[in-house]
C-alpha cells in the first residue's frame, strides 16, 4: 500500500485546493430587454444577443 515518506506542508495542500475555487457566473445586461443575463443563455422574454429565438 503506497504510504507518504513525509508530511504534505500546508503550502502544498492549499496550492493544490486553490484550482478548486467556485466563481460567480459571469453575467451581462441585454440591450434589449435592459436585464441581467447569463453568458450564452436565453433571457427570461427570449432574447439572444439581441434577437428574439423564443
């Protein structure tokens, strides 16, 4: 069984946990509908960079 030779430092520990970050959507204002939207989404009216798919 594989078994550490010596003690992982805690600089070793979280620099491998710090690419396990959660980040924010990102998000944008339609100019159409003037709302907050996600990137690459659908607004809630149906719009996509600013004509209507819906």
């Amino acid at each position: 069984m594989a078994v550490p030779k010596r003690k992982t430092s805690k600089s070793k520990k979280n620099s491998r946990r710090a690419s396990k970050k959660i980040s924010l959507p990102s998000i944008h204002l339609d100019k159409t509908t003037g709302e907050y939207v996600r990137n690459h989404h659908v607004s809630q009216q149906g719009y996509y960079n600013g004509k209507k798919v819906l």
